[in-house]
C-alpha cells in the first residue's frame, strides 16, 4: 500500500474551540491552586481507517487568550515574566507517538511553550462519538500531562516572607476536545 493510499483513508477531525477546553492549574503562595484556560485553540486530529485513538494530533493555542478571571494576573502571563506573547504568540503540540486503547492510551509528543520544545506525555481517553442536529459527526476525548513549567523557560517567581513562593513550579494540563470531521 502507497503512502498516497493509507492518508487518503486516514480520517481528519478539526478541534472545535467552542467545545474544546484547554485549561491548567497551579500552586498560588503554596495555599492554594489557580486555575486558568486559553480561549482560542486550533488543530487536527487525524485517525486511522478504523478505531478512535489518534495517529495523529497537532494542534495550537493562542497565549494572548488566557483566561484566569483576573485580568491583572493575565496582564502579568502574558508579559516577559511568563509567557511574553509578544515574542512567543502561540503555544504548540505535536505528536510522535500514540500508544493504547480507546479507554486508555499515551500521547507522546513536542510541547512547545515560550520558544522551548521538550517532550510530553499526556494521559488520555476516548469518550465517544455523535452526530450534531447539523449532520457534522463529532468526538471528543479528555487527556491530562503534569509539567514543570521552568523546563519551558517560565522562571518567575517571588519568595514569600512566610518561607515557600508565590507560583508553584507543577502546572497540571487538563484538555476536553470535541472535533468535528473534515470532508
């Protein structure tokens, strides 16, 4: 079978922003915990002729949309502190490996944050499939990754007099994606 052969049976989904969540928590002054999203995502999902684990999964997220229900704090993220959107506007993942079944499988992939690239694995599941009132079919799964995010180069922090910091170094990654199939 040519190469030609197995993409034309590969099937395409795209992420649907509007029903796909992209969110993240982490330790505030060691107290308590912060949670936080980024409203625009973009990206595909590509599966084999049959089965509903990806072979594929590349998707973007704007670092000018995060979210934490206060805007200084945002302000702050998106500033030379943290994130710097100015220099590093979008944050990207790209899959290398996939292994497992629909209930349960390992995304393998290049997380790319603040111009730095390492490898991630995001735990994740299938939870089923429909069809929208439109006739669209749709998917969705939910996945979960812990990283340190001064491995990507987001080094701000502030020592507390009461001894700890003000931003814990753990960020867990929390992902609910609904795609929808591309003809």
């Amino acid at each position: 079978m040519s190469i030609t052969e197995t993409s034309a049976q590969t099937r395409t989904y795209a992420l649907d922003p509007a029903h796909s969540s992209v969110a993240f928590v982490v330790r505030h002054m060691m107290i308590a915990k912060v949670r936080g999203h980024f409203n625009t995502v973009s990206g595909t999902i590509e599966l084999p002729p049959a089965g509903h684990v990806p072979a594929r999964i590349q998707a973007s997220v704007d670092v000018a949309s995060i979210d934490t229900r206060e805007p200084q704090r945002d302000g702050h993220l998106k500033s030379p502190d943290f994130f710097d959107a100015e220099t590093y506007p979008q944050l990207t993942f790209r899959s290398a490996r996939i292994a497992g079944a629909e209930e349960s499988f390992r995304i393998f992939g290049d997380l790319t944050i603040h111009g730095t690239t390492r490898e991630v694995v995001f735990e994740a599941a299938f939870e089923g499939t429909g069809t929208d009132p439109w006739g669209n079919e749709r998917l969705g799964y939910e996945a979960r990754a812990t990283i340190n995010r001064k491995d990507f180069g987001l080094n701000w922090n502030q020592a507390l007099e009461t001894g700890g910091v003000l931003v814990g170094d753990e960020v867990r990654i929390e992902l609910s994606i609904e795609a929808i199939a591309q003809s």
